[in-house]
C-alpha cells in the first residue's frame, strides 16, 4: 500500500448488470442514415458515465461519518430557487393539496401582495423554505411551452423537500449550468416542505399517486420535452415503485435511484438489531416525523382511524409506521407495510433505463437490502455500489459529493447522445417473463400459469382515475 492510498483511499466501484441481455439504446448521429446509427448497451453507457474513481474525504473514512457529516452541511449554500405550483390530487379517494416547486433563474425576494398571500394561505406558520416563492398567475400562464430542454422530476428523502442540501447538489450541475441546458421540478411529499395539509393523508412509501398526476401534467404542459426521474431515499422507493407500476407506459426516458432503502423490512430489522441503528438513525428519523406530525395534527386528528394517543410513546421510525402509517392506510403492521411498500420486486417491471447508486456502507440503505439478484435479472437497469460512503453522503475533500458526477453524466448522456425516439429494447426478448403493466399499474396476464408479477400489491388502492 502507498503513502498516497493509505492516506487518501479510493473507494470501491462496482457495477452490478444482467450479463446476457441488456437494452439497446440508440445513439443520435444526424449523419448517418437511419439503418446505420450506432447501437449502445446501457451497461456501456452506465461505466462511460461512472468516474474511474472515488476518492472521498479521508477524514470521514466510515459510513456513519460520511451520513453524519450530512447533518453538519445541511447550511451549504447552493443558489437553486424555486417557484412554487400547487396541484390538487385528482383521484377523489386520495384527495388533497401538495406542492411541486420548479427551479428557476434566480430572483430578490419577493414583496410582491399576490406571492405572500399564496403563501399564508398554503403555507405553515414558520414559512416557505429559502430561496422559494409561488409563481404568479402571469407567471403560471407562461409556463407552458414547446420547447425541448429535458425536464427532470426529483423526489426528495424522508421529511424532507426541495430545499435539502443533498437534492440540490443533484441538480446544480444540471440546472445552474447553462450549456446543460436542464429545467427540473420538485415533487414535494404530502406535508413536507411547509405545505399545509388540506386532508388528513401524509405520504408513504408506495404514494406514486401525486408524482404520476404531475408528470402526466408535464407531458401536456411540455409535450416536446423528454422527461427523466431523480429519486433520493424513500424518494428513490417511491419513484422505482412507479417506475414498476408505469411498466412499459412510462411517461420518463431515463431515471437515476439515489441511496434506495429497497427492501423496507430488511432495512427496518436491520436498524432495529444494532445500537447505533436503534438509537441513533431510527430514533432521529421518527424524531423528525413527529415533529412533522405535530405540524400538521389538527389536520390528521380528522381521519377515523388514527389516534393522536398512540404518537405519545412513538421513539423509533417503526412506530411511527405502526401508529400513523398503518392507520392511515389501513395496513394490520408496520411489517405488512413495509413488505407492501418496498420497491425490491418493482425494478423488475420497470421498462426504461435507469441507474441506481448505493453505498454499501450505508447505516440507513443497509447492503443487506440492496437487490443484486433482481438487477442481474433486469436488463433495464445498473447497479452502481461503492464501498463508502454512507446514506447521502459521498463526501469528498473540499464537500462536494462524489455521487452527483455520475446521476448528472448517466441524465446528460441518455439526453444529449441517445435518440429518444426509439424505444429501447432487450438483446434478447423476454417479453412476458416478469409481466407487463398498464399505466394504471393493473397486469396483461399471459396464458402461462406460472408468471411473475412485480408489481402485485397486498393493499388495493386506486392510483388513477
């Protein structure tokens, strides 16, 4: 071992891909006729788009640095603003507000009367977020366009929204770069964000619901723009969850899987069978959900099934679950939930190119839960592991976080290089293997009798209207 590795290691880099089918994508080259165009293997682009190394910060050398080491940058400053929408649920049966937040040029703070009544009216008491304001009416009556930027959807972690650190160090290289040439939007969770509640449903980690509406409504509003999807967290398992229920409909070109827990009761023993995962991560992370339930009581308390007494002894994230999310959504236990939930069997039956990124010193996305088998099994997407750093975190010298170089290259490459026009294929078909989804995340069942489906959930809920 050198002076240099001992004192600034390298990570390890690994990509995880079906080895004997992988979809063909297929290069733009205006000058080449239609027959000949250059064919590429999505691994091909996935290790084009992975930098050769990982050098991370020394000095946060474990898991629990580097996830720590995110709670002391939470104050980075990264000049993102955004305008804000607010759309309303259109399925009668999950009815309620929630706000997406597009990124725009930057602006001085608003005094304007229309934007400050906007935001007491759907907005908590302490405020919007930095750097966020909500469009006009002119403003929105311009938003429409044909042009053909690529647009990309985020779905940010637990609790969080468009403000975090993490999430707008994903976009920056994006959207604050002009030959880039990205929008984006922000698809803020039910509550989140400092958007009141208007009924009493938070998200949960199967609410595709309100990011399908949204995208459906950028399609209209934007019909020349290629889409693409940026999931960090349970944002991540939220969107390979819709990813999977889309199937081959999906409305998104390409998407990026940031720090995905996965397999959600893996993650949850796992948290529950060590100190530091109990008392620490599980413990900050059901702090952070109370204190959003708190925020929004006066609104959950009108659902007929939750009662506000059993948030009283809540300490670790898996009540929480017990206590809210099974009440509100009707499930029996946190473990049915977090079985139902969980976005290991959905990649399988996403039918887009996709790149998910993992630590696998991860505290919260524990490796455990991580899905190497079913993405030996997808020829849709890669598996990119690193052998550190931690839950969101990635941090080299100087703070940058390694993991935004190769979402932002993997987007770039599959917007500006690939033509988007032709649908992109397996090597060999297995059409059928893994079933086939409707955009209303109902299934074409073939004749054979023994056919998996990814998508099959324990819960009935409508996710369309």
């Amino acid at each position: 071992m050198s002076v240099f590795s001992r004192f600034f290691p390298q990570a390890q880099v690994s990509l995880v891909h079906c080895e004997e089918n992988q979809v063909i994508l297929t290069a733009k080259n205006d000058k080449t006729a239609e027959s000949e165009k250059r064919q590429i293997r999505l691994i091909d682009l996935a290790r084009e788009a992975t930098p050769a190394t990982c050098n991370l910060n020394p000095l946060l050398f474990n898991g629990h640095l580097q996830t720590g080491w995110t709670t002391i940058k939470e104050t980075t400053e990264i000049p993102i603003y955004y305008k804000r929408k607010i759309f309303e649920q259109e399925i009668p049966a999950l009815a309620g507000q929630f706000a997406v937040d597009f990124v725009v040029p930057a602006y001085p703070k608003t005094t304007d009367p229309e934007a400050t009544d906007e935001a007491r009216k759907y907005t908590l008491p302490s405020g919007l977020p930095a750097r966020t304001t909500f469009f006009s009416k002119e403003e929105l009556a311009a938003l429409p366009s044909n042009d053909t930027k690529p647009m990309l959807v985020a779905l940010h972690g637990l609790t969080g929204g468009s403000h975090e650190v993490y999430l707008r160090a994903a976009l920056a290289p994006l959207v604050l770069d002009e030959t880039a040439g990205w929008e984006a939007c922000v698809v803020n969770g039910r509550g989140c964000a400092q958007m009141k509640l208007s009924t009493p449903l938070l998200f949960n980690a199967r609410a595709t619901w309100d990011v399908r509406q949204v995208i459906k409504w950028l399609r209209k509003t934007f019909p020349n723009r290629p889409l693409f999807g940026i999931g960090f967290s349970l944002g991540a398992n939220i969107l390979v969850n819709y990813l999977g229920e889309e199937g081959e409909n999906c409305l998104l070109n390409a998407a990026v899987i940031c720090a995905n827990p996965w397999n959600l009761d893996v993650t949850n023993i796992a948290l529950r069978s060590t100190w530091l995962g109990a008392e620490v991560y599980s413990a900050h992370m059901a702090v952070s959900l109370v204190n959003l339930f708190n925020q929004h009581v006066d609104e959950l308390t009108h659902h007929p099934r939750l009662n506000v007494d059993d948030m009283k002894d809540v300490k670790y994230i898996h009540e929480f679950d017990r206590a809210v999310q099974c009440a509100l959504w009707g499930y029996p236990t946190e473990g049915a939930y977090h079985r139902d939930a969980s976005s290991t069997d959905s990649l399988l039956a996403i039918r887009i190119p996709f790149l998910a990124i993992n630590a696998e010193d991860d505290p919260i996305s524990v490796k455990q839960a991580i899905p190497y088998d079913e993405f030996k099994q997808t020829p849709y997407g890669v598996l990119l592991t690193t052998s550190w750093g931690g839950h969101l975190g990635w941090f080299e010298l100087g703070g940058c976080r390694w993991f935004t170089k190769p979402a932002a290259n993997f987007l770039n490459l599959i917007a500006k290089t690939i033509d988007l026009s032709v649908t992109p294929m397996p090597e060999k078909d297995k059409e059928g293997l893994y079933g086939e989804t409707l955009a209303n995340g109902s299934i074409h069942k073939p004749s054979h009798p023994s056919v998996f489906y990814p998508v099959n959930r324990k819960l009935s809920m409508t996710i369309d209207n």
